[in-house]
C-alpha cells in the first residue's frame, strides 16, 4: 500500500502546483478579433473541470469539441446532452427560459478501429437589436449560433489514432443583418498517441494528443469592411493515468490522472480606417498558421487600447487533475488561464462525475472574476455497448458472473 499512498499524494501534489488555484485576477476589458467566439466555449462538464486539458485522452463526453481523434475509446454508442444545474448569467439547457443559454447534444460511437460522432451546439444570445451605420433598425428579434460538427477517428496502430471533422457554423442576427441565417464551414484535425506499462502495483498510461479545429475563412460582416477571423484553434498536451493493478468487479480500485496543455488562436491581421472608422482586416487561415504566433501588436485590445502580447502570452495554459474510485466516482479539479490582454479568462473548476456504465452523470463549477460570475454544467450521458466490457460490473454486485 505504501507504494500507491506515495503515488498518490506525488500526482496530486504535481496537479496542485500546476494549477495555482489562489492566482484568480480579474480579466481586462478587450476584443480579440474573431468571429464566433462561442465555439471556444465546451460546454460539457468533465472537459470544463479539468481546464480544457483533454486533448491526450480518448472518450470523455465532449472530446468531440477538443480533438477529433478522442472520440472513442471502447466499442460502444454513447448519446448524451446537457442539463440545467444552475438559474445563473450562464445556461446549460434552455429548460429554464434566459435570455443566453447552450446546449450541445452529442452522439458517438465506436467499431473495430473506427470511430465517429456527430454534435450540433446551440448558443442563444437572446433577443437582439441591429442597427446600421445610419441609425436605422435592421434586425430585432432572437439571435443564435449554432455548430454542426460531424467527426471520424481511425486506429492507425495500436497506439496512434487520427481523426477530422467538418463544422457548419450558423448564426442570425450576429454576424450580418436582417433575418437570413449565415452559414460558414470550418475544418478540424488531430491525432493521439498512447501506450500502457506496469510498474510494481500499478499501471501507467500516457498520452499526447495534438488538434487543429475550426480551420476555415475568414468571415464577413454586412455595413463594415474588414473580416474577422474563424477562431481557429491548435492545442496540444499530454496525459498520465495511474491506476491501481488490484480490481474490483473488474474496475480498478483507484485511478489518478494528470493533464496539461497549451493552445493558441491562430489570429492574425492589422486594422484598417475607412471613413474615418477602425477596422480590423482579419489574414486568411493559411497565412495564420504560420503568422498567428510570437510577438503581435494591433491583433488584440486590451485596456481600449492595441496591445502588444508576447509569444507566451499568446498561449492559453490549461491543467487538470482526476481522482476516481471504481471509475464509479469520479472528484475533478481544473485550471484555466489566459493572459490579461489575451482574453483574460482565468478561472478554477470543481467537477464530479458517476458512472454507472449504463448512464453516467456529470457535472462542473467554475469561480471567476469577469461579466460571467460563474459557469456551471451539467450531462446525462447513456451508454450503449457493443461488445462485452468487463466495466460492467453490475451484475457482479447483483450475484451474477464478475
């Protein structure tokens, strides 16, 4: 026992310091320049309380949004979607009427070496008022956006995994006048490496994982000139699970993981003046793979002003710690932090998760400082296997077969 007490209190300790849970700052007022921000935002509670560290690990319930080739982990049909937790700023469902609220159903499955899964996330901004360069009202009524992403994964080896995916992004009353819906296509990428050792009384799985997602053209906005940018995204990190080796009907008894990772918005441009306005002219998306990163000034505001942010600064940081019992109970505990004149989201996140094979639930906290007092999610996600699973340890506990 000793060994596992040590590894243990090693993981968490790691974790903590990773974390920095005291270092909370208020975010500064800015304005980066892309256009539907709300596809950064994954509104599914195990990626939200692990501080959007998941890129490395497979078949949590939104890996859709984060890495395409995390889809799926076991042979299995998973469909699940958000439910309401909180009457909050911030809405999972729209069971509870607000003027702002998203919902991201969810269907995945998994055969042999393939993997697929489909989404459509939904983000209300409520009722809307548009109003043109004259003064006059062109649009008022409800505003919306809305992500269509359809994903594919494939088991190149034991040990690595690709996939991709195609988003169809919508939105009215945003990002053009009147009543007509915008449509706009985007691209995502990724792959996963991961490998399994034994060590004494425990197993090791490591992972990284690497993703490109929202890769698209820039986006036009009616009565301005200038473009903004699809918020294309690149992350990449790493992942340790630690599991105890003695099992209980079938489960390990304890398992500890370890996440991390970091990823940048790819924006890049300048600002441009016409009749005597400001506005910024977003680079094409190939031009930003290569031009989005180090030193930039004019890319961002911060402060009412155009701010110069490092090539550190540019990078999001994102860690994550797990602790779970039976893979029934699971305690989670994220960090998330962006740089004051690069977003300014800084917050810590508390999440919980049960998993009774069959049915899993889950849900997420976070406390921050900024115009959201606090976000909040929750997930009823059903499991349907495909091929026996020796997690299933119900009938064991009813006096059936381990």
């Amino acid at each position: 026992m000793q060994p596992i007490h040590n590894a243990v209190l090693a993981a968490a300790g790691i974790a903590l310091v990773l974390l920095g849970v005291g270092s909370l700052r208020p975010a500064s007022a800015q304005l980066l320049q892309t256009a539907y921000d709300f596809q950064t935002v994954q509104p599914h509670p195990s990626v939200h309380a692990l501080g959007n560290a998941t890129v490395a690990v497979r078949g949590y319930p939104g890996a859709i949004g984060v890495n395409p080739a995390t889809i799926g982990a076991e042979e299995a049909v998973r469909v699940g979607s958000n439910i309401n937790l909180s009457r909050g700023p911030a809405y999972s469902s729209p069971w509870f009427r607000s003027g702002f609220w998203i919902a991201a159903p969810t269907a995945t499955m998994k055969r042999g070496p393939w993997a697929g899964g489909v989404q459509v996330k939904h983000f209300s901004r409520g009722t809307t008022e548009i109003r043109n360069a004259q003064g006059e009202r062109v649009f008022f009524g409800s505003a919306f956006e809305q992500s269509i992403k359809l994903t594919g994964a494939y088991d190149v080896t034991s040990s690595v995994t690709v996939g991709g995916g195609v988003n169809l992004i919508r939105s009215r009353g945003v990002y053009g006048d009147g009543e007509n819906v915008e449509t706009h296509p985007t691209a995502d990428l990724g792959v996963q490496y991961h490998t399994q050792s034994e060590q004494g009384s425990v197993t090791l799985r490591p992972s990284l994982g690497l993703s490109l997602t929202d890769f698209g053209g820039t986006v036009s906005v009616e009565n301005r000139p200038g473009d903004l940018a699809a918020p294309t995204t690149i992350r990449g990190g790493g992942a340790l699970q630690i599991s105890s080796q003695s099992r209980q009907f079938g489960r390990p008894e304890w398992r500890v993981g370890l996440y991390g990772a970091l990823s940048n918005r790819l924006v890049s441009g300048e600002f441009v003046e016409e009749n005597g306005e400001e506005y910024f002219e977003a680079d094409g998306p190939f031009k930003a793979l290569f031009a989005g990163w180090g030193s930039t000034t004019g890319v961002f505001r911060s402060r009412g002003e155009q701010a110069e942010v490092s090539p550190w600064e540019r990078i999001t940081k994102h860690a994550g710690l797990e602790l779970s019992i039976l893979d029934l109970l699971s305690v989670r505990l994220g960090r998330f932090h962006e740089s004051d004149d690069n977003g300014g989201r800084q917050y810590t996140a508390l999440g919980i998760g049960v998993d009774a094979y069959y049915v899993s639930l889950d849900a997420s906290w976070d406390f921050r400082d900024g115009p959201v007092d606090q976000l909040s999610y929750g997930r009823l996600t059903v499991r349907i296997p495909l091929s026996d699973s020796p997690r299933n340890f119900w009938p064991a506990l009813l006096g059936g077969v381990d």
